[in-house]
C-alpha cells in the first residue's frame, strides 16, 4: 500500500486510479473539518450542562458520596470485612492560584468533553479515510470495528472514572509525610493527573483490537502472547500497585480488567492465526 493507502479517486469508488498527494491531503482536510466541528459539538453540550459536567462528574471523585465509596464499603460489609473497603472522608479542598487559572482551565474542559462526547463521529472520520485501501475480502472481516473500538473506549473510561479515579484520589488526598503538611491541591495539578488517568484508560482498552490488527498484519502471534503472560501479568499488578491504594482488594480489584482484556487479546490472535492456516490449506488444496 503505497499512495494508494488512504482511498481511491471519490468521483468514481470503483475506480482503481491512485488519487495524488495533494488529493490525499484534500481528503484528509475534509475528514479533520467535520471531526473538529463534531468536537464542538460536544463542546456545546458541555457548557450546556456545565455545572452537571463540573460539579457531579469532575469533581466527583472529590465527594465523599461518590457510587463508588458506597459500593466499594457495601461490598466489604456483605464479604465480612467490615469498614476494611471502606474509604476515608477526603476532605479536600483546592485553589487556583492564577489571575485566569479558573477561566483557563473551563476551556480546557470543553475541549476534553468535547474529544469524549464525539469520540465515535471522530473514530468514524478516521475509519472512513482508510477504508477505501482495504480490499473486500478485508472489510468484510472488520465489520463492526467502530462499534467495538467506542464500546471498549467507553467501557475503558468507565472503569477508570469509577474506579482508578477514586482510588487514586483518596490515596493521594490521604497520604502526608508528617501531620503537619496539609494537602490543598491546585485545580490544574487535579486536572493534569485525573483526565490523562481516564483518558488513558480508554486507550489501553483497546489492547485486544490494536492485538487483532496486529495479528492480521502477522506482527503478533497468540504464542508470543502466552510466552509473556508471566511478565504481563507483573506489569499490571505494578500498575495496579501504583494507582491503588496499598491493600490486596483494591489490587484485585484494578488487575482483573486488565487480565481479562490480555485473555480476550489471546484469544483473538489466536482466532486470526486458525483463519490464516484455513486459507493457506485452502489455497493448497
């Protein structure tokens, strides 16, 4: 896939004839155009609902009441450990300590709320400007693909929204050096480590689709996969040590989705090597 990587002439679809570069560019404008007008969008809805946005969602994490603490404390209650997996009060308070740190910061918010709000207009952008390089044969294997990369980025930012944010938050919020350093963050310094937190989340749920691709361009294989469990499985559980608080629970807890999707990641190499020996056979026979 040369130049022709990226789509045919969009007079004719059929056409086989390569666009040049500055047509490929052209196209690539226009694709950029409707996601950053999808992002505003998005952004739209964000100041329509800002206090929501700001209050319940951002600073969720912040408030005692947050689902999470209440389910988290319910759970160690019914499995008989007590207030064990119950978190602490927080108790924080923050400051902006810039003239236009506050107002600064509101349009950084709309910005990331827009990118999640049309995450799969933008996925679906992106999508369109390379399917016209995949052959029939290749389309008809990643139906569904948009679908399956916003449900797992959905799912990615849920689970670090509801449950490596809060960790992270109280952990932090509760650990001092000595008793007399009090911990009063800056809203920036909130933001900086919480949204790439997230946002990294949905990203590394992924992991099986980036696994599938890979294994469809032969870069990876279910084999090397199994040979490295041992050291992925080390990886996640220092992972999931650095983002927790230091009990085996909340370990569990962070480690059993990222395992889950390693497996899942496995299976589907392993699932692309049978279909590629079913064609060799096939092209044999």
């Amino acid at each position: 896939m040369a130049l022709s990587l990226f789509g045919r002439s969009r007079r004719n679809p059929e056409e086989k004839a390569e666009m040049s570069f500055i047509e490929h560019l052209e196209v690539l404008r226009g694709h950029l155009f409707r996601s950053v007008l999808a992002i505003a969008v998005g952004a739209v809805v964000f100041i329509i609902y800002n206090t929501f946005f700001v209050r319940e969602v951002l600073m969720g994490p912040t408030h005692a009441d947050f689902p999470t603490y209440k389910w988290l404390c319910r759970l160690g209650h019914a499995i008989g450990l007590g207030d064990n997996m119950c978190m602490k009060d927080i108790g924080l308070k923050m400051q902006s300590t810039s003239v236009s740190g506050q107002f600064s910061m509101y349009f950084t918010l709309i910005f990331i709320g827009g990118i999640i709000v049309a995450f799969p207009y933008i996925f679906w952008e992106f999508w369109r400007f390379i399917k016209p390089a995949l052959t029939k044969k290749e389309l008809s294997k990643t139906r569904g693909v948009i679908f399956w990369v916003s449900l797992l980025f959905f799912l990615g930012i849920t689970f670090g929204y509801f449950i490596i944010a809060p960790y992270t938050v109280n952990f932090f919020a509760n650990f001092q050096l000595d008793e007399n350093i009090e911990n009063r963050w800056t809203i920036t310094s909130y933001i900086d480590t919480l949204v790439p937190l997230i946002l990294g989340t949905g990203l590394a749920f992924q992991l099986p689709l980036v696994m599938f691709f890979l294994a469809k361009v032969g870069l990876m294989s279910p084999d090397f996969l199994r040979r490295n469990r041992k050291y992925a499985i080390v990886i996640i559980l220092i992972l999931a040590g650095i983002i927790t608080p230091p009990d085996v629970i909340s370990q569990i807890i962070c480690t059993i989705p990222l395992m889950l999707l390693y497996e899942i990641s496995i299976w589907l190499t392993a699932k692309v090597q049978k279909e590629k020996e079913l064609e060799e056979k096939e092209e044999w026979s």
